[in-house]
C-alpha cells in the first residue's frame, strides 16, 4: 500500500515530483499605509492579493449564497479513514474555511454520500460539524447512504424536505439513490416532484441538485455509474426555461459546463478526490473542498470552489476503489 503526504497552502513549489503550495508572504510583510484608499473592500482585496488568498464572499444586496458540501463519507468511528484520509477530520477543516471565507450563508446543500458506512454516528457526526455554519440545511442520498438512518438523525428542522426557496431561487433537491445500486435512477415520483416545483414557480429561477452526474464527465470508469435516466431528467428540464443550473455530487472533482443555457456543475468531495480525466479509478492530490453558489436576485449566477490549506495528510494512492 503506498501513501504520500500532502501538505497545501498557497504558493507553488516542486517536491517529490508532485507540486504543491506553501505561503511564504509573512502576515507583517504588507501594511495598511501601502493602500490607496481607506475603503474596507480595497482594503480586503490587497490584502488577499498580497497573501494570495481568496476573496472572502461579502454579501451582495439582491442575492443569497449557497454552499454545497459533497460526499464526506463519515464513519461511526471519529477515526475513520478512506484511502488513508481522516475523512471527519478533512470535513472539519472544510467546513472552518466555509466558517473563514462566508460571512453569511443563506443555506446550506449536502449533495449525498454523508456517511461511508451508513452508520447514525456517522450521520450525527455530520450534523453536529456542519451545523457551525448557522443556515438552513438540506440533505438528500447518495449511493453510499442509507436512508433509514439518515431519516433518524434529520427529523426536525426540514433537513429532508425536497423544495426550498431562497431569494427569488427555488433550490429543487432530487433523491437519486438506488439501494444497493451504485449507479443512479429518477423513479417516476422524483420526475413528477421536479415537474411540480417547477411549475409551481414559474416567476423564480431555478437550480436542481441531485448526487448523480446527469452527463459524462470526462473519466471514463465513472461513466456507468451516473445517472442512468438523465434523459428523462433533461426531457423535463428542457421545458422549463427559468431553470438556471444543475448541481451534483458523487463525482469527488470540479465540473462546470452549459447545456441548452444551463449550467451544470459539480464539486470536489470534503475528503478525497478523484482524478479528472482518467480511464480508470485514480485518487487526485487536490485538497478537500466545497463549492459556493451566489444566486442573485435576476437569475445570474456566480459560482467558485475553495480547498483548504495549510492540511497534512495521506492518501492511498494505490487503492483500485472506495
């Protein structure tokens, strides 16, 4: 079994054949008598651009922010490692950078694949950390989840409720998971409750979310376990032009494209990731992370995704699965 440590911050530098990051811009290196003006967005913007650190997501009037956290994969056990990864701790660290960088979010998605081993721990465990960042939250399964559990843990506070509006956004979250199947499916139910939020808000703009990628990614061992209906997905999407973007987990990388005017997206995992690209299964050396959605109030969309720094750990990067 063959491991490598990974250690990210910011700045490249070349070790072991692998580039990695590191900060090497001191916190005292810069001074307030450098900026030109006293305003505080120039003055967070210098500063991030002299430490090389992302812009930190100011509220803007007019919009409300999303953040999506991907496929944890908790255990009962704190320790609980996949491919060598603490998987609840690598949550932490992401969700301290939710914490850093979003001083308002105005909800929360945990897109499938909670837990690893479908355990109430596991699902306790992800309530518990995720519930520092203070917004609403809404879970749906993944392929690894067991819904049973699941239901247990979130009863009360609506975590399981399909339809949320936010803004002027209605966020439409479909259940994908096939017990005991890897691959996902839309059942008849899942269709009809997409067709009826949507027509019941034909004055919002909307994003769909479900675990399953909806198209091919590029990595051709993942292409079988997608979503095996998406046709009958886009059959209903595409009658509907006030849906503006779709979201996935499952697929543990970055993912941005358009199709027919809507954007279609996916997000890293919070624990390990997976190589963009690759014929067969291969683990990235890129650093957990979420992504963020600002969805404004006409219908534009921004959206970027943040991995944490300044995190050592190791991956097994000889495993053939997860």
């Amino acid at each position: 079994m063959e491991h490598r440590q990974f250690h990210f911050s910011t700045c490249l530098y070349q070790a072991g054949g692998w580039r990695f990051a590191r900060d090497d811009v001191s916190a005292n290196e810069f001074s307030y008598r450098d900026l030109p003006t006293p305003s505080l967005p120039t003055i967070i913007a210098r500063l991030c651009l002299r430490r090389r650190r992302p812009l930190p997501n100011v509220p803007v009037e007019n919009s409300v922010l999303l953040v999506q956290l991907s496929d944890s994969h908790l255990f009962a056990e704190a320790e609980g490692a996949l491919l060598g990864m603490s998987t609840r701790d690598s949550l932490e660290k992401v969700v301290e950078r939710v914490l850093a960088e979003q001083p308002k979010v105005d909800l929360l998605v945990a897109s499938g694949d909670i837990s690893q081993d479908g355990s109430v721990e596991s699902y306790e465990a992800f309530r518990r950390i995720s519930a520092q960042i203070a917004a609403p939250a809404r879970w749906f399964a993944g392929n690894h989840d067991e819904l049973p559990q699941m239901e247990h843990v979130a009863q009360g506070d609506g975590l399981l409720e399909p339809v949320v509006d936010i803004g002027q956004w209605r966020v439409t979250l479909l259940d994908s998971a096939v017990p005991g199947s890897v691959p996902g499916f839309l059942a008849d139910e899942q269709l009809r409750l997409l067709e009826r939020s949507l027509s019941e808000a034909p004055d919002r703009h909307h994003l769909v979310c479900l675990h399953h990628h909806p198209v091919a990614i590029g990595c051709e061992w993942m292409a079988p376990i997608g979503l095996r209906n998406a046709d009958a997905l886009f059959a209903v999407l595409d009658r509907f032009p006030q849906v503006k973007a779709v979201l996935w987990g499952h697929v543990h990388q970055e993912f941005d494209q358009v199709r027919n005017g809507v954007r279609l997206l996916a997000s890293p995992s919070t624990c390990i990731q997976f190589a963009p690209g690759s014929v067969d299964f291969k683990v990235d050396t890129s650093a957990p992370g979420y992504r963020w959605l600002r969805l404004h109030d006409d219908g534009r969309l921004e959206t970027g995704v943040s991995r944490v720094e300044g995190m050592l750990f190791e991956v097994d990067e000889s495993g053939t699965g997860y």
